[in-house]
C-alpha cells in the first residue's frame, strides 16, 4: 500500500511539473485599425474641380 501511494505522488508531481512546462502562446495582435489612403484621387478631383470652375466661368 505504502509502495502504490509513493507510486501515484511521483505520477501526481511528475505530471504537474509537466502541465506548468508548458510555453503560452503569445497574444495575437490587434488587428490595424480601418481607414481610408487619400492619395492620388484627391489630387485628381481637385484639378477636375479646377477646370469644370474655369469652364463654367468661361461660358
């Protein structure tokens, strides 16, 4: 009886140090929040923009 409790601590403490061995992932990072690249599109409406106002004040 003795032997068979030793027996089952060695497993116990063997398997405990096993679980806290374990590597934690690591967390996942957020993903880039949302948002809108003004670039080029705004130059091109700007001189779209240009030209229909010299156009109407020429006509």
């Amino acid at each position: 009886m003795k032997k068979r409790n030793l027996i089952t601590l060695v497993i116990v403490v063997c398997c405990s140090l096993m679980a806290n061995g374990q590597a934690v992932p690591p967390p996942i990072p957020p993903p880039p929040p949302p948002g809108l690249p003004i670039d080029g599109g705004i130059l091109f409406l700007l001189i779209a923009g240009i030209f229909y106002g010299v156009k109407k004040t020429r006509d």
